[in-house]
C-alpha cells in the first residue's frame, strides 16, 4: 500500500517484517543445473553491487530505497554491510552460472542470536528458475552455522512474489511497517 501525503511530498510503503525459527531443520538449499554458489570475498564486494543493482533497477524497491535504482547506491549500500560488525561472510553469496553472476544476498548479526538478510536479489532474465529460494536458504544455513536461532527480513508489502517465497521458506509476517519516501531523496544518488 503506498500513502501519499501531498503537502509533505512524502509517500508510505507499507512493508511487512518476517521472522524464522532458524531452531528448526531447514532444507538444503538446491541449484538448478548449471548455477552455483559463491561464498563471500572481499574481492567480490563489486559483483554484490553490481547484481544488486540489476536486481532492483526496475523493481518497486528501487523507489522505496533509491539507492538500490544506481550503481553508485548499491556499491555504497554494500560497503556499508560489509562494514558493519555484526557482517555475516557465511550468509552472503553470490549465485553464478556459466554467463556469469545472478543473484545476491547478505546477511547480518542484529543483535546476538538474530541474523538479518540484506538484500536478496535475482536478475530479472533468471527468475523464475529457483534460485530466490536456493539463495535464501543457504543465507539461512549460513545463519544456523554461525550460531543463530532467528533471522528476519522487511519486504514490501506489494511484493507478493516474495512474500510468496518467503512463506513458502517459513518466515511468518511478525510486524507492519510504513517507510516514509520524499521523492526529493532521489537525487542524492543523482536519479530524476
């Protein structure tokens, strides 16, 4: 649901809050044929970004967070989760396939016990194939290995082909939030 408020210019994504039991058996994560993982490397902080912004440059997310609509954005979003302490290497990947990368995501340590994914994305010419799910799954394995028994994840309320996925992994909508937008922001990463 978007809200305009029309004398601030703003405008209101509502956004969902979805949580798992990381406490319970998760199946292993499964690639088609000719796609595979990537684990994390600094070197490859560019590919996140760059499969980040193709991810999202023509998705609702790009609007609600304009970063993720500029390569100069997601580069600056990505070296900040990789700055933070609570970085999880073990819940980031890429995924790959023979033409080159796909997918990304990245997790975080919220606060002790709690992981939180970043950022799951797919290019739109391999969606459909699932690998939102794979890559989400082996975040979550990620998670589990480091010691986590939760994680949760905000997704857009009009996003129903993720919240579908994210059901479908077993993550339950715990919180409704509104993200406030001033279209005025898009220009801090020089959008129109």
């Amino acid at each position: 649901m978007i809200i305009s408020h029309q004398d601030a210019q703003s405008c209101y994504f509502k956004r969902f809050r979805m949580e798992i039991d990381l406490q319970q058996r998760l199946p292993a994560p499964e690639l088609p044929v000719g796609y595979h993982f990537v684990p994390w490397r600094d070197a490859l902080l560019q590919v996140h970004a760059e499969i980040k912004y193709q991810s999202f440059l023509d998705e609702l997310d790009a609007t609600v967070f304009p970063s993720l609509g500029n390569r100069e954005g997601c580069a600056y979003l990505m070296r900040e989760i990789c700055g933070k302490s609570g970085f999880q290497p073990a819940a980031t990947w890429l995924v790959a396939a023979d033409a080159g990368f796909c997918g990304t995501i990245q997790g975080l340590r919220e606060r002790p016990g709690t992981g939180s994914i970043q950022n799951l994305g797919i290019v739109a010419g391999h969606r459909g194939r699932g690998l939102g799910s794979a890559l989400l799954l082996q975040s979550l394995h990620g998670f589990q290995r480091a010691g986590m028994h939760r994680a949760f994840l905000e997704v857009t309320a009009q996003n129903d082909s993720a919240i579908r996925l994210y059901r479908r992994i077993g993550f339950r909508c715990r919180k409704t939030l509104y993200k406030v937008v001033d279209p005025r922001q898009r220009n801090i990463w020089g959008l129109t």
